[in-house]
C-alpha cells in the first residue's frame, strides 16, 4: 500500500499576493527565568511575511523555537537568539522578526521600620525585534503608588489653622495645652486626600545592555516616587508611610517630572515614555499626565 504524502496546503499559489507586516501567534504559555526566578509568561511571537507569493509561514518552528527561553535566563542576549532562529527557520520568507512577553516580577520589599517584608508583583512586558539586522529591545513595566494631592493639603491646613483661631482666641497658650489640641480630633478638623496611583514605564534599551535592568528601574521609580505601595505593615510603617505622604505631595505633573529626570540619569536608557494615573478620591474621573524622551 502507497504511503500518501501529507498535504501542505500553505504551497498552495495565491490568486492575490501581497506582503505582510506580522503574522505569527499570540498567547503562548510558557515558563520564563528571570532573577533565580521561574515565571510563568505569555508570548506574542511573529515574523514578517515579506514573499507576497507565499500563502503562510511556518508557525510550529516560531513556536518551538521558543523553548530556547525554558533554559537560560532571560537577557538580551537570548533574546536576540531566539529572533534569529525565527528569521532561519523563514529564510527567504521574512526578513523581520518579533517578540512580545508578558509576565510578573516578584519582589519581596521590606517595611519601611518594622522588621517585616511582603511580596510585591511587578507587572513586565518585553517587546523585542530583529529587523533588516538591527535588534531592538523594549521594557514596559508598572509601579503603583501614593498620591496626596497638594491642593488638598494646604486647603486642610488652612482649615486646621481656622480651628486652632477659634479654639485658642483670647485664651492663654501653653505647650501642654497646644500639644494636645495637635493630637486631638477637634484639632486636626481636615486631612488631605490621597489616592492610589499607577506609574507606567516604557524604556527602550541601548543595544550594548547585557541584562535586563527590570529591578533596577523599579528601585529608581520607587526611590523617585518616595511613596511605594506597602506590604505587611506595623502602625510604626503606617506611620512612616503617612510621614512619606506628607513630605511628597505629587499633583500628577510632578510625578511624571520626578520620574523623568531620575531615568535620565541612567546611560543604559535610549529612549521611554512614561504616563502617570492618579486614581482621583475626589473626582470619579483620573488625573494623568505623559511625558518622553527621544520616543
């Protein structure tokens, strides 16, 4: 009995040829190494399909080509790696190649004075291409934190400074007396509002980086910010947290420029945009606010 051939129906011609941009898959899970961790990530992985004649490209040697990320972890280098095999498995059908993956970082971030620690994710997206031989490489990452609105601030302590007017007019002012008017509820009449706030990173590599500075650029928006999300928290970190709040009074104009001018500070950078996003208490709409460099 004659073995039949198994049809190939992407040979097939075309009544219409015409080139492609990106044809590929979207939503492949698969395990990632990442700062001696194993993350599970999703990757978008494509080629160009620049033969017009050809009906398709090879999508199973995109997607087995991808287990060179299960082994090593992960850096450019590989990356770079992995977008060549694309472009070698499509010789004389693609001339570019792309890569898109989404995972989360884990960090274990300690309190700001007790002695406690909780775990934090960092949601990451690593966009890379390999096109006519040059290799580009994206990080676009999230950091959340507090916002207190400094109008809000200076109106609660005009409020405050209204109270202190009626409670002590023409009466005698001691320190005892004044100490416990600033502890009291009757005191402190007004308190500013804050909100939690969403930082969003995108950063475009130099080609001569060797690894992906993805804690690096998480601890430099946190340091800038100076109002990280916490973990676990004792009152003595409430504390310090309501302290860090007060001394970084952020319209969301001023987060964006202090995120600005601290990755302008680093020669590994090429190029970002960023966008910020206060969760506004008062209003039912956000504030943002967008800023860039060489984007």
């Amino acid at each position: 009995m004659t073995a039949l051939t198994l049809p190939d129906i992407a040979t097939q011609a075309l009544h219409q040829p015409l080139p492609l941009n990106w044809v590929g898959m979207c939503g492949i899970a698969l395990p990632v190494s990442f700062n001696a961790q194993r993350l599970r990530a999703s990757a978008d992985a494509g080629v160009s399909l620049d033969d017009g004649e050809s009906r398709g490209i090879h999508m199973s040697r995109l997607y087995l080509a991808l287990e060179a990320l299960e082994q090593e972890e992960l850096c450019p280098a590989l990356i770079h790696q992995v977008l060549e095999q694309f472009l070698e498995s499509h010789s004389g059908l693609s001339d570019s190649a792309y890569l898109r993956l989404h995972f989360e970082v884990m960090l274990k971030q300690p309190a700001l004075v007790s002695p406690l620690a909780g775990w934090k994710a960092y949601p990451v997206e690593l966009t890379a291409r390999l096109e006519q031989g040059v290799f580009h490489v994206e990080l676009n990452l999230h950091v959340s934190y507090s916002s207190t609105c400094p109008c809000s601030a200076a109106l609660a302590r005009q409020l405050i400074q209204q109270q202190f007017l009626s409670d002590f007019a023409n009466q005698p002012l001691s320190h005892e007396a004044l100490l416990s008017w600033l502890g009291s509820a009757s005191g402190i009449v007004a308190t500013p509002h804050s909100q939690r706030s969403l930082a969003t990173l995108q950063v475009r590599l130099k080609q001569d980086v060797s690894a992906f500075p993805i804690v690096a650029l998480i601890d430099h928006a946190e340091g800038a910010l100076g109002t990280a999300v916490q973990t676990a928290v004792k009152r003595a970190d409430e504390q310090a947290f309501a302290l860090a709040n007060g001394q970084n009074l952020m319209f969301c104009e001023d987060a964006v420029r202090r995120l600005h001018v601290a990755l302008r500070r680093h020669a590994w950078i090429d190029g970002f945009s960023l966008q910020v996003e206060h969760a506004e208490s008062l209003h039912a709409h956000d504030a943002v606010a967008r800023s860039q460099w060489q984007w």
